[in-house]
C-alpha cells in the first residue's frame, strides 16, 4: 500500500457535510480518523482497514467505517447556564469483507469488488449503477491505486 494520505468522504445528510479522514496510524492496519474540529475525538468517524492470511492460505481483507452519532442531553441548560457537552449515542459500523483465495488475480479481486460495490450501492434489473455514478471504464478498480482499492485487489498484507 503507499503512503497514507488523507481521504474525503461525504455524509448522506440533506446537505451533505465533507468529512477529512486523516491518517492516524499504520500499526498493525491503517487506520484514518475524522478531524472536526467542533466534535469530541471520540465522536469523529473512523476508518480502519486490515488483510491477513488465512491458515488455508487464503485472504481475509476488511475494510471498518464506524460513525458515531453524538447527542446533546440537557439543551435547555441548568439555572446556571450550564448545558452538558455532546456525547456519543451510538455507533454505526459498516465492514466489508473479501475472502480471497491464493489463487486469485487482480482482475479477479477486482471484478468480484466492482461487483459487490454495484449491489452495494443498488443495482436493479433496470440499472448497473444504483444511486451513485459508476460511469469508470472496465479495469477501473484493477488499476486504482486510492487506499480501499489497493487493499482488496492487491492484498497488501502487513509483515
């Protein structure tokens, strides 16, 4: 995998807000971390991603995004004017996960990742596309060298 770099992603809110995931750590995976400034660390969303190889000598490949979801108790405030700080109500967690096998190329990790991203994001009988753009020419995903890509087709397992 190269270098960690900053990755930008964006929410689903009616106006989406742009989130910088920034890189945190490379030991043992890597792992990216919001950087809000107005938010709590424990309430900026995370990125992690991690490939092993299995006893059978496949590939266990796993990429985790967790996004808090902060709430604010007591809004009205005290007589004092105190009002409690945010805190984290819950976790939402997506992990995506990719058994592969020692015998498989980059084009076939690609294709199976193209393929799951399209069911993911909503394929129908009427579309290939679902609710997101997927205009990119065959190969796309073989030849990326953003951070999730690489780590599916490459397999880029940590010593």
């Amino acid at each position: 995998m190269g270098a960690q770099t900053n990755i930008l992603v964006k929410d689903d809110a009616a106006t989406p807000k742009e989130w910088t995931l920034v890189p945190i750590s490379d030991t043992p995976f890597p792992t990216w971390r919001g950087n809000d400034a107005g938010i709590p660390l424990e309430g900026q969303p995370r990125l992690s991603m991690s490939a092993e190889k299995l006893k059978t000598g496949d590939y266990k490949i796993t990429a985790k995004v967790e996004v808090p979801v902060m709430e604010q108790l007591g809004t009205a405030g005290a007589s004092t004017g105190y009002v409690a700080p945010a805190e984290v109500a819950y976790v939402q967690t997506v992990i995506i996960t990719m058994f592969a096998s020692r015998r498989s190329t980059i084009a076939d990790r690609a294709n199976a990742l193209k393929m799951a991203v399209g069911v993911v994001q909503g394929a129908s009988a009427t579309t290939a596309t679902g609710v997101l753009a997927n205009t990119a020419a065959g190969g796309a995903f073989a030849a990326s060298v953003l951070p999730a890509p690489l780590l599916f087709t490459g397999v880029v397992v940590p010593n």
